[in-house]
C-alpha cells in the first residue's frame, strides 16, 4: 500500500525538452503560445481566442490601456494588469489604442476587460509552465 | 461598439470561464465542468448581486 501512495505522488513527467522559461515567456508574449510549444493546440487556441477577443472587446469598447504611471496605487495595478498582454499591449501601445481617458460610463467596462485579459493571459502562462515542468499532469 | 450590461456580464463570463477551466483543472471533462460551474457562479453571482442592489435602493 506504501508504494502506491508514493507512486501516486511522484510527480508528473516533463512533457517537453523545451526550456520552460521559454514557454513561460511565449504564453506571456503571445496568448496561448506556450500551450501551442507544448502541441496542446485546443487548449492553446481556446486561450489565444479568449484572451484575445478580451483585449478586443475592451479596445471597442474604448476602455483605457494604462502607461507607466506613479500616479494612484490603482493606476499603477491597472498597468501592472495591462503588462500581462504582453504583445497585445506593446501594439496596442505602438499604435496608440485605447483612449486616454475614460469618456463614457461603458469605457469602465472596457477598461477592465483589458486589465483581465492581460491577468488571465499570466495565468495561462504559468498553466503552460507548470505543464513542461511536470508540476501539472496534463 | 456598444454593449449591454447583460451582455458584457456574458462575454466576461465566458472567456474568464475558459481560461479558468483549461488552467485550473488536469482532465478535459473537469475542465468543461468547472468553466461550466464558473460561469454559472458569474453569471448567478451578478443576478443576485443586482438584485440586492436593487433592494437596498428600494
């Protein structure tokens, strides 16, 4: 019974030979990215649509992508959110999009549709890591 | 672009639900089941919140 328990616990094979800094980085860069260098392409696809149309959807909505700021400690959280989106943000930031100021009462809701895209988007990073170093099963 | 307030609690709803159940859970079946209880709790969780909103103005 002892060696099945401790066969239970082992933990879960690595599932690449990739460096998992590398795919933590790609997730991080590109929605669904690391999932992809992993060949887990539903998976992957699902989290590049979601998060994608998120950051999207809150740019249409005129919600604001935050800058560097030492303004409010919640400006500040709000980039810090906004980061997580890697690419997305750097573009978004490139091309100037997303208003710099919230004009209307649904902007708000854009705005926050950004900063959790890029949370949500860290979160299926740290998945696609934790993945290649066997800490999750599959 | 403009958008409902129902509508935005269900976009919302729905991607976070994704995400959540491919990251938070190791089998398929319990990922569907898990986005499915997220977004029910999203979804639901607003209702209710709405409502007591609604009661504590009237």
């Amino acid at each position: 019974m002892t060696t099945n328990v401790q066969a239970q616990a082992r933990p879960a094979q690595k599932t690449t030979t990739l460096p998992p800094v590398l795919i933590l980085i790609a997730g991080w860069l590109i929605p669904g990215a690391g999932h992809f260098l992993l060949k887990k392409w539903i998976r992957g696809t699902l989290l590049l649509v979601s998060i994608v149309a998120m950051f999207g959807i809150g740019l249409a909505l005129k919600g604001k992508v935050y800058g560097p700021n030492t303004a409010e400690l919640l400006d500040m959280l709000n980039f810090a959110g906004d980061l997580g989106n890697g690419l997305l943000y750097v573009i978004a930031r490139v091309f100037d999009l997303g208003a710099a100021t919230e004009q209307i009462a649904i902007a708000d809701y854009g705005t926050k549709f950004i900063v959790v895209a890029g949370l949500l988007n860290i979160i299926a990073a740290v998945d696609a890591h934790s993945l290649a170093i066997g800490r999750k099963a599959s | 672009m403009t958008i409902s307030h129902f509508g935005a609690v269900l976009l919302f709803s729905l991607f976070t639900s994704i995400v959540f159940g491919i990251t938070q859970r190791s089998d398929p079946k319990m990922m569907i089941r898990f986005g499915a209880f997220c977004f029910a709790l999203f979804v639901g969780g607003t209702i209710v919140a709405s409502w007591l909103m609604w009661l504590i103005k009237h």
